[in-house]
C-alpha cells in the first residue's frame, strides 16, 4: 500500500488532478460561469430587438382608441432597449431577413355580454434567445396594461376596483430557507459527488493493474515476497485512498465555492447557511461506496489485459452508476427500507435526504450495510481474480474470431456471448414488442421462433457445431423426470410467494398487475392453447437458448459461474424490473437442474411446468375449490410457502444423489 500510494504521489499529473484542479475548477466554474450568465443576459437585453406595430381594429371610439394607443402601446413602449415601427408591407420581408424580430398583431372582438375584448398576436421565433425576451418583455407588458384597461373600465362604471378581487391566495411556506437550499443541493450533489467518486477510483484502478501489464511490471511484483493477497489489498486501499482523497477534496472546494457565491448573492445574510453536518454525514456515507467501486474496478483492472481493453469494460459500469444516481433528480422517490438495500440509489437518495435534514438513522445504517455486504463479494471476486493467472495473464487470441474456424470451442468465450445476448434483446426490444403489440398470441410464437429459437440453430450451422452435444439434447432417466414436478411446483410456489413480498415492499402498479393478469388469461384461447402459448413454447425454445447455448459461453471456471450468469441474463430478457428477482432464482434453478443432469429436457419440462401453474392459477382461480390456496383470485395463501420449501428441499436433495455419479464421471472426463 505504500509503495503504490509513493508512487502515486510521484505522478504529476496525478496530483494535479486529484487535489489542485478542483480548488482551481469550482471557483472558476461558479464564479465564471454566474459572471458570463449575468453578462450574456445584460447583453441581450442591450441589443434590444425591433418590434413592427400592426393595428387591426375596426372601431376606434375615443375610448378604445385611448386604451389602446396609451395604455397598451405606451406599456409596450416602457420596454427598454426595444424600438417599436408601424407596420409595413415590407415588414414581412424584414422579418424574414432577421431585421425586425417581432411583429405584434392588434384587433378586437366582442364577447357575448358586448364587452369588447382585445386579440393581440405575437409573431417572434422562440429558437433564439432573443425570440425568447420577447416573449418574455411583451407578454409582461401586456399583463400590466391589461390590469390597467380592467381598472379604467370598472372605475367608468361606477364600480370599485375592488371587485376584481374575487379570491385572495395567502401562502404560508413553511419550509425554513435551509431546507429550500437543501432541496436544490440534494438533487444535484448526490449524482455529482457519485461521479466524481468513480472517476477518481477508475484513474487509479485501471493503473493499478492493467497499466503494470503493459509496462511489464506485474510479473516482477508477482514474484516478489510479497503475498498475492498483500497485494490485492495494497491495490485496493490505493483506489480507496485516491478515490476518497478526490471527493474530499472536491466537497471542500465545493462547499466553500457555493458558500462564497451565496455571500455574495446575500444569502448568508438573509439567514441561509450551508448545512455543514449533512456533507459530512454524506463524505461518511461515501466510504462504503468507494470501497465497492474499488473492488470492482480493480476486478476488470485484473481481468483487462490493457488499459484500453480496462476502460472499455468501465463504460457500462459508468453508465449504469450514472443512471441510478440521477435518482436523486427524480420528483416523488424518497428514502425507504427497500430503496436502502439497492446499490448507488440508496447513496444518491440518502444524500438528497441529508440536505433537507429529513433523514432516519436506520435507513443510513441499512445503506451503509447493504453496500458493505456487496463490498465482500467483490472483494472476493478481487482476490480470486488476481490469483488466477489464467485470467491474469489472458492472451489476445482468447476472442479472436479467426480461432473459431480452427478450433470451435474458441466460439465459446463471454465475449461473443455477451454480444449474442446484446442482439438478442434489441431484437426482443424493438421487433418483438412490436409483432406483441399488434396480436400477443402471434406475436409471441413469433418472438419464440425467430428471435429466441432461430438464431441458435443458424449461428451453430454456421459455424458447423454439433446441435445435440452443444445443446445438451442428452437422454435422461425417468427418475430425473419424474422428480421434475416436484421441484418445478414448490419452487412456482415460492417465486410467487416471493413476488407478492416484493410488491409489499414495491407496490406494483394496478396497470401492470391487469395486463399480466390478462396476458395469462388469455380469453380468446382455451386452457391448453394458454399452456401451450405462455408454457410448451417458452419452456423449449427460452431453454434451448439459455441453458443450452448462453449456458456454453461461460462454462470455463468455477460451475457457479455459467449458472449465475445465465441466470441474471435470462432475467434482463424478460425486461421485467417487477419480477427480475423470482426470475433470477428460476433461472437459478433451471440452471443447477441442467448442470446436475447434463441434460436439456430436464430444465425444459421444469421451465414448462412454472409457467403452466400460474396460467392455471389464474384460469381457475375464482373457482371455490382453489380458496384454500388462492386468498383473492390471484395471491397465493402464506402458509403454501412452509409446505413448499419442505417438498423442495427433499425433492433437490434426492435429485442431486440420484445424479452424482453422472456428474462424478463429466468431471473425471473433464480432468
């Protein structure tokens, strides 16, 4: 840790970065930035603009003709820096050429109780800045004459002023000017601060490791006395160190850049003062953060072979920090106990809270928990990382295309998988939702057929590839299959269970609980074709793609990896963020049924058997001999999850025993 950090502080351009620059950026960027805006209005105010006058009335009395020309006209005239000319036939023209930029339209209509009423049309161009202060100026103006013709008209009548005033809106804010001021800075400083966190961490990260790659440097550390792990940790408290040695100094010169500006403005002087204890409960909240963002991008700095191949596997963990922490600029979400368990958002929205002191210990405790909790397993993934040399010290010819024709298992690597997937889901996104929307019945099949089926057998023709052995289209034993129907049932159960939980904790939305509830009715087909569209069809083709050709991108490496892995893409390809979790652990579980059992038609008749029972739930679940499981017509009673678990339990535990001499002689082959 000392030597990196030394070497660290030896870099100039680090340190410039990291600590002068942002005592540099923030006064310039307020005080630059508030000057240039202050200067460019007073500006565009000076140049004025030149407005052309077309009356159009039709009766000119004295008394409409005095409202017009004095109390409208001479209102429009107090505009400053504008010049106003009558209207010409050449103005059109003008108009065009961009010398008049504005021409204003006058004529009068009659209501139904014979009050005369002014039309005035403004014709400007809105696109430019200039477009836009005149709408501004002479929308004002015309207010202000209006008030005034109101005024004169009641007074001709014999009339008080007063009975324009019909109802009197007094607004007592209660809010303190802390709080407004929290509001502001708790919108913006959490998704500033965030990316500030991860662009120093990802500097520093991507040296680290990568970078000692390209400069041969990592071999030498490797075989020094020191132990790998010593290493790992000497990496991962330098990104820790530098990333939070960043936002440190970056909320100082901010707070002190925005509490100037404030000074100036008058704001500490009207009692505003800038909440001191909420940045630092928020640099206290950020430690755990920037322990996570080490470890994880110290884990693509150990698997990237270079620094270019590093900051292309940073750019999706950017963009996708990047969104959730534009949380904090969304209206109505708030801080709960089930936002505090999520990732960055509970960051972004703990901040938000502190501003407006409206924050609760325990959902900063939950926060900073939760993150710890993912902190371990990326360290785990770190440490594991950095003593695989395999992955260490991967070769460019890992995913070069050209190996595939030499040799087809070169295909099989996470890269061309990820890209398989990425086609995958545009294609289900844009062609899919698009055959659904207009006929779901047909549009479904299709999307099973061509977008989830057809794909894997071309890309296997193509590449000459053997569809059985690739597939896993292997025999099973009865056994196997019969003991599918008693974990493909109780785990239906509880993924069910477990969505009603969530929905406890995130509401769902009516609307999408009625078209879920419709897409599975189905009223146009019967039973069987509602099985056969939503169970049979999925349940081969969804199978066929993930467990069998996604699962084979992923297989090198620890035989979780290809199970978790296939799991999370299967439940980002149903773009269902309300049942990504149960879909995940069926995917899980699908997974684990296909690696034990080496074969396809196991995971398939289990996929089918889900989805079959919760069309047939829905289906019949008004029906008075299903109240005992179904409370509602649609929620599962509680008490089926004590049940289920039990029969799923015995029911993996008797699975696995039956396959592990299976599974002990795939190893043996593998060995």
């Amino acid at each position: 840790y000392r030597k990196e950090m030394l070497e660290m502080f030896r870099d100039k351009r680090t340190i410039f970065s990291t600590i002068i620059l942002p005592f540099i950026l923030y006064p310039l960027i307020f005080v630059g930035v508030s000057s240039l805006m202050m200067r460019q209005t007073a500006k565009l105010e000076e140049q004025g603009a030149v407005i052309a006058l077309a009356d159009s009335l039709k009766h000119q009395n004295s008394n409409r003709k005095y409202e017009v020309d004095s109390l409208i006209v001479g209102e429009l005239h107090k505009i400053e820096h504008f010049r106003f000319v009558p209207y010409s036939r050449s103005t059109d023209s003008l108009y065009a050429e961009d010398t008049v930029h504005g021409i204003i339209t006058f004529r009068d209509s009659m209501q139904t109780s014979r009050i005369p009423v002014y039309q005035v049309t403004l014709q400007y161009d809105q696109s430019t800045d200039r477009g836009k202060l005149i709408g501004s100026k002479v929308s004002k103006a015309l207010q202000s004459a209006g008030k005034e013709i109101m005024r004169l008209r009641i007074n001709q009548r014999g009339f008080s002023t007063e009975i324009a005033n019909t109802v009197n809106l007094n607004q007592n804010d209660t809010s303190s000017p802390e709080k407004k001021l929290g509001s502001l800075l708790g919108s913006i400083l959490p998704y500033l601060l965030i990316m500030l966190l991860i662009a120093g961490a990802s500097v520093v990260a991507g040296d680290l490791v990568a970078g000692e790659k390209e400069r041969k440097t990592l071999e030498t550390l490797l075989v020094s006395s020191a132990h790998r792990n010593e290493i790992v940790l000497g990496k991962y408290m330098t990104i820790i160190s530098f990333a939070m040695i960043n936002v440190v100094v970056n909320l100082v010169s901010l707070y002190f850049s925005m509490r100037s500006i404030a000074g100036q403005s008058g704001l500490e002087m009207a009692g505003v003062k800038f909440p001191l204890s909420g940045f630092l409960v928020m640099l206290l909240a950020l430690i755990p953060l920037a322990t996570l963002y080490a470890a994880l991008l110290l884990s693509i700095s150990s698997f990237s072979r270079n620094m270019k191949e590093a900051r292309s596997y940073e750019q999706p963990v950017l963009f996708i920090s990047m969104f959730l922490a534009m949380s904090s600029l969304f209206p109505a979400i708030e801080l709960n106990n089930g936002l505090a368990l999520v990732p960055v958002i509970n960051i972004a929205l703990l901040f938000k809270a502190v501003m407006m002191s409206d924050y609760q210990v325990s959902h900063l405790l939950l926060t900073i928990l939760s993150t710890v909790v993912l902190n371990i397993g990326a360290i785990i993934l770190t440490v594991r990382l950095f003593n695989n040399e395999s992955v260490l010290f991967r070769s460019d010819a890992d995913t070069s295309l050209k190996q595939v024709k030499k040799n087809k298992q070169a295909f099989f690597n996470p890269f061309y998988g990820l890209i398989f997937f990425a086609a995958a889901l545009l294609a289900l996104y844009y062609l899919g939702g698009s055959w659904q929307s207009k006929d779901i019945v047909s549009g479904l099949l299709k999307t099973q057929l061509f977008i989830v089926l057809l794909p894997v057998l071309l890309l296997l023709k193509i590449f000459r590839i053997n569809v059985k052995s690739t597939l896993r289209l292997n025999r099973t034993t009865l056994t196997n299959l019969l003991l599918v129907p008693f974990i493909a049932v109780p785990a239906a159960v509880i993924v069910t269970l477990l969505a009603q939980a969530i929905n406890l904790i995130y509401p769902i939305p009516e609307a999408y609980l009625e078209q879920m509830s419709k897409l599975l009715k189905m009223p146009e087909l019967s039973l069987w074709q509602v099985i056969a569209v939503l169970a049979v069809m999925p349940g081969i083709c969804e199978e066929l793609m993930f467990r069998g050709f996604i699962f084979r991108f992923f297989e090198k490496g620890s035989k979780w990896f290809p199970i978790f892995i296939s799991a999370v893409l299967f439940a980002v390809f149903h773009l269902d963020p309300y049942r990504f979790i149960p879909v995940l652990l069926l995917g899980i579980l699908l997974a684990w049924l296909l690696h034990k059992s080496g074969s396809i038609y196991v995971s398939m008749l289990a996929h089918a058997l889900n989805n079959s029972l919760a069309a047939v739930f829905l289906h019949f679940g008004d029906a008075s001999r299903l109240k005992t499981f179904i409370s509602d017509g649609e929620n599962l009673n509680w008490w089926l999850g004590i049940p289920a678990a039990i029969i799923l339990a015995i029911a993996l535990y008797t699975f696995n025993r039956a396959n592990r001499e299976q599974q002990n002689q795939i190893n043996e082959f593998r060995s």
